[in-house]
C-alpha cells in the first residue's frame, strides 16, 4: 500500500529517507550501549577516578554542579519510566526518550565542567566546545564516551579515524552485536558527524565578510580553502556535538522519522533500553568524577538533602 504522507513529502523533498536515518539512529546508541557494558562497571569508575582531586572550597560554582546533576537526574528517571513501558508502547514514547537522553547528557556535562573550572555556559555549542576541551580531550571521561576526532579539516578528521580504526571496517548501517562491531560503527557515527559540523561550519563561513570579500562563490581557489581550514583546523567533535545532531533530528527535522512507515518495533524496543543503559553509565561517570571534585563533607550534605527530599523515582546514587 503506498504511504500517502511519505510520498506527498517526499515530492517536496526527494532526499526524505526516514527508514535509512533509523538506522544510524538506533546503532549508534546500540554500539554506545554494547562498549558501556563491555568495558564499564562502578569498580572500573572508581579506579579510572581515583586520583581526581576536590577543588578549593566555593559556592556558586558547587551550586551550579548540584543544579545541573540534579536536573540530569530527573531525566534519567524520565527515561527509566519509559524503558520500563510495554513493548507495544515504546513507539509512542521513543522520540521524548531521545530528548530525555540528550538532556541528561547535555546537563551531566555542564556539571562536569563547573566542577572542573566552575564556569558555566548559556548555549549549547558553547557547553560542548567547554566539555571537549576540559574533560574529553583530557583524559577526565572514559570510553566509550571520550571518542573525538581535534580538527574539522576534512583530511585531518579522516586521518584521525583512519588510525582510531585500525584496520576495523564496520560501519553505522550494520547493527552491531559485538565490541569490534560496536567500535566500528561509534567511529562511522563519529565521521558522519564531523562531516555535518563541517558543513555547517563551511556554509557560515560563505556567509562570512572575510569569505565574500575573495570575490569568490566556493572553496576550489587557495585563498578560500586557506580561509576555511583556518576556521575548521581547532573545531574538535567530541560525544555532546554528536549528541546535538542526534538530538536535532529527533527534535526538529523530520516528522516521519520515529513516527511512520515500516514498523521496526524490535529496534525501538531496543533503543529505548539502550538509551536509558547509556544514560545510566554516563552519570555514573559525571556524579563520580563530580563528587572527586567537591568538598567531600559538601557532596555528602548534597547526597543527605537528596535523601530527604527528592520525589524523583531514582537512586541519586548512581
């Protein structure tokens, strides 16, 4: 039977293939979830944090900490009642579980920057530049959450994977169902999203001052290319800029997707416990590191009041 929304969107937009966007959809985080359990437990935590060191006694940025880990929280209890949902219902609920995910994500990693250096940032962009710079590329998040590739220079990024992959040539189209698979397809879904901030990145500078005095309308003349790189050379991608994408698609972009066609309820069914899997381990690692960082007679009154007072349905444990 022919899909009469699909067909009247995609004379509008013949590039609309929800099916192939579900795909990467579901075996990023798939991949995400099998490194997490593979390479993760709370001893491993421990160890990986052990010598994290508390800051110097403050306020406004410890507040900042317990208000951005407070919020992470409540997104992961979100996410865990709807992984807890029946089967059947899980497609009514996938698209929000993504955007509980990211949030919980988004606000775990504000938190673990304010109790690195106690700044805290307005935009998202700019809270993902911040994390990148003061946590994934220095060692202070383990894998499978620390995977980044330091440039947008398009032979630069491709180099990086290329050595990060050694040899491994699985992809993002291809559920993975072990740890080479799994690594495989985290390091496609890490290209893929260098090559979308790239983009995005190329189409601003056109719109540049600097680019239209060239006098040009594309990067094929030194001058340009030479004007791009420099804006792309020291734009890292790290776990929260792929988060942003992966968010925006779910938030934004396509209303099919997630929402109609093919019924692939096996693979939602999955996401959604995957989701909440990868949530739980990446707080795991934020509260820890977090905690590592606070006065530890502050986090313990922080933990007590939560006890007291909190009316989420989660452990703050994590």
């Amino acid at each position: 039977m022919p899909q009469w929304l699909f067909d009247r969107f995609s004379n509008e937009d013949p590039s609309l293939r929800p099916d192939f966007a579900l795909y990467g959809t579901t075996n990023w985080i798939r991949a995400l979830s099998i490194l997490a359990q593979d390479e993760l437990s709370d001893e491993i935590l421990e160890n990986y944090y052990d010598a994290i060191s508390p800051r110097t006694s403050g306020t406004e940025w410890e507040n900042t900490v317990f208000q951005k880990l407070l919020m992470s929280l409540h997104n992961l209890a979100s996410l865990e009642v709807m992984a807890n949902t029946s089967e059947d219902q899980r497609y009514s609920v996938v698209r929000s579980a993504i955007i509980a995910w990211y949030y919980g994500v988004y606000t775990a990693c504000g938190a673990m920057i304010a109790a690195q250096d106690g700044s805290s940032h307005e935009t998202h962009a700019k809270t993902a530049q911040v994390w990148g710079s003061q946590i994934a590329s220095t060692g202070k998040i383990p894998s499978p959450f620390n995977y980044v590739v330091t440039t947008l220079v398009k032979t630069d990024y491709e180099a990086e994977i290329s050595e990060m992959r050694a040899g491994n040539s699985h992809d993002i189209n291809t559920v993975p169902t072990n740890t080479e698979q799994a690594k495989g397809a985290l390091l496609a879904y890490l290209k893929g999203s260098a090559k979308w901030h790239r983009e995005k990145a190329e189409s601003e500078i056109m719109k540049s001052a600097d680019f239209r005095a060239l006098g040009v309308t594309n990067f094929r003349t030194n001058s340009a290319r030479s004007l791009r790189d420099s804006r792309l050379r020291n734009k890292s991608i790290n776990l929260l800029h792929q988060a942003i994408r992966y968010r925006g698609k779910a938030n934004y972009r396509d209303s099919l997707y997630l929402s109609y066609g093919n019924d692939y309820t096996s693979r939602i069914n999955t996401l959604v416990e995957d989701l909440h899997i990868t949530l739980t381990w990446f707080l795991k690692a934020a509260w820890l590191f977090s905690a590592k960082r606070t006065q530890h007679e502050t986090w313990g009154q922080f933990k007590q009041d939560l006890s007291n007072y909190s009316r989420l349905n989660v452990s703050f444990d994590i």
